[in-house]
C-alpha cells in the first residue's frame, strides 16, 4: 500500500515522502480501515509519539496523521461493534502507524459508525477538532448556559467548533484571532471578536472559561480573566500559573466514541459545521505540512476517492 512515512526526526517537514508499506496487521480488537479521508497536526512532526512506541522504543518509518474516515475492510481476533463494510471514522493511537495510508489498523473503540449523509473529507475533520472542543468544554470546563466563555484561535479548527458548541449550550461567546478570521467568527456566531492585534484580550472582562489554543502571552494575560470559580483549559502546554480562586488545566485529547457520535449526530443536524479549508490528495501531505499559507479551518487528505 501507499503511505505517508517519516524516518528522520531531525529532517522535519523534508523527511516526509510517500512510500511503499506493507498492508497492517490487525491484532486483538482490532480494525483495518481503507481510508477514505485524514486530518493531520502539523507540530505532530516534533510529538516524542511520532517516533517511539509506547516502550521508547525506535518505530520509524512512521506514519503520522490521526483522524480518518473510511471503511471497515477486515476485523482482529475478538472484535465486536463493528463490522466489515461499515462506514466508520474516529482517532487513531498516537505511538501507532497513523491515517496517512490507504491502509492502517485501528483498535475498534478509538472508531464510531459515520452515517452515509456525511462526507468522508468532512468526517476527518471531527475526530481531533471535534473531541478537544467537547472535552475542553464539557468534560473539563462544565461549561453551562448563561455562562461566558472565551474562545482563542476561534478560526482554527478546535476554536470554530468549540464556538458552535459553546452557542448551542446557550453561552456567550468570546472569539480571538487576526483581522482576516473576522468574518469567519461571526459566521460562525461569536457574540464579540477581539483582534489580536489591534484589541486587547482585556476588553474581553472577566469570564467563566478560557479555552486557549495559542498559549505563551496569551495565556499569561488570560488568567487574570478567569472569574472565581472558572476554568481555563490550556492546550499548548501545562500551565505555569494558576488564576485566584479558579483553575487551569491542561489535557491531551482521548478519543471517546460516544462523544464522536454525538459530533456526528450534530453535524446531521445542521448544528455543527467542521470547517474544511483545503482538500488535496496524499502525495501532496508533504507540502501540507509545509504550507505558510493559512486558510480558516483544517487541511484535509484525500485518499479515496467517495
């Protein structure tokens, strides 16, 4: 099969090429997907899972990417709750063998059925975005209405859909970012947009939850925000300080088929629309990650066709 690979950690965006791997094996509990669609990080070049295994043990060459959408084609020993032929999309462990391949294992649990009205492209852009938003927001912020909720990178894929969710909940939204993602936030229902450039995060008041996609500065002048009792959910890294009589958290995304049911769900509703910047094939992943040019929401691979 065709796949995307890395094999070496000091090349960067350069190591990654598209080569010949052999087809997956699929252990205990397993699933083979054929992938139809996949999503990436960009920084998952620099992520220590990328290159070792759960033991720290060297895996290269690897294959990054995490989100996918496709079908079942062949289930391991003792699976149960999916079968072969369904539609399917979801995450994929991160010290394993990622989505950028036409092929790749996937234990069945990381996995939820994608229903026949959602585009594969659309699906892969839910499992990472799609999780972070509904864990930073509901598992760790108990975020409730009537409170408000600030919202950083509101553009990017985890902000866009977190506004979506904080608005259906009944929050007021809070959205940060540069001049050109105006139009965007507003679309997408912010109740007031701050740029970063030319506004000060201050003006945003006190709030009851901060989700911070962009940390650094940023961070450090939202946590005078927090109102007692509020949650600010960092997801750069851990935070260093704590705001007065509230907190600050930092988490890495689980995958959780239940909550990607309710994402999907959402999206059939019209409730929730992932925001798809960009659809190229998978011998151009390279350039994707290498790309400058910055669009509003996710770059998506496209393996197979629909």
């Amino acid at each position: 099969m065709r796949a995307i690979t890395v094999r070496d950690r000091d090349a960067g965006v350069d190591g990654l090429s598209l080569s010949d791997k052999p087809y997956p094996h699929a252990a205990e509990n397993d699933v083979i997907v054929q992938v139809h669609a996949a999503g990436f990080t960009p920084g998952e070049l620099d992520w220590p899972a990328t290159w070792t295994d759960r033991a720290g043990r060297d895996r290269t060459p690897s294959v990054p990417g995490h989100e996918l959408s496709g079908v079942v084609v062949e289930l391991g020993y003792g699976t149960t709750g999916l079968s072969v032929g369904q539609r399917v999309f979801g995450l994929s462990d991160w010290t394993r063998d990622g989505s950028l391949a036409e092929y790749t294992a996937v234990e069945a649990r990381n996995l939820a059925p994608l229903p026949t009205d959602i585009a594969y492209t659309t699906a892969a852009a839910l499992p990472i975005s799609g999780l972070t938003a509904w864990q930073a927001l509901f598992v760790h912020a108990a975020l409730a209405p009537g409170q408000t909720v600030l919202i950083h990178g509101v553009a990017g894929g985890v902000g866009s859909t977190a506004v979506q969710l904080a608005r259906e909940v009944g929050a007021r939204v809070i959205g940060t970012g540069r001049a050109r993602d105006r139009d965007t936030a507003l679309r997408l229902g912010v109740d007031t947009f701050l740029d970063l450039h030319t506004d000060r995060v201050e003006e945003a008041g006190r709030v009851d939850v901060v989700l911070d996609v962009i940390g650094g500065e940023i961070f450090d002048r939202s946590v005078a925000l927090v109102r007692p009792g509020g949650t600010l959910v960092a997801l750069t890294a851990p935070p260093s300080v704590q705001p007065t009589d509230a907190r600050a958290i930092f988490f890495v995304v689980e995958a959780d088929r239940a909550q990607l049911v309710e994402l999907a769900q959402r999206v059939r509703d019209g409730r929730l629309t992932p925001l798809v910047g960009e659809v190229r094939p998978l011998a151009d992943t390279p350039a994707a990650f290498a790309s400058s040019r910055r669009t509003p929401g996710r770059t998506i691979i496209q393996i197979a066709e629909d």
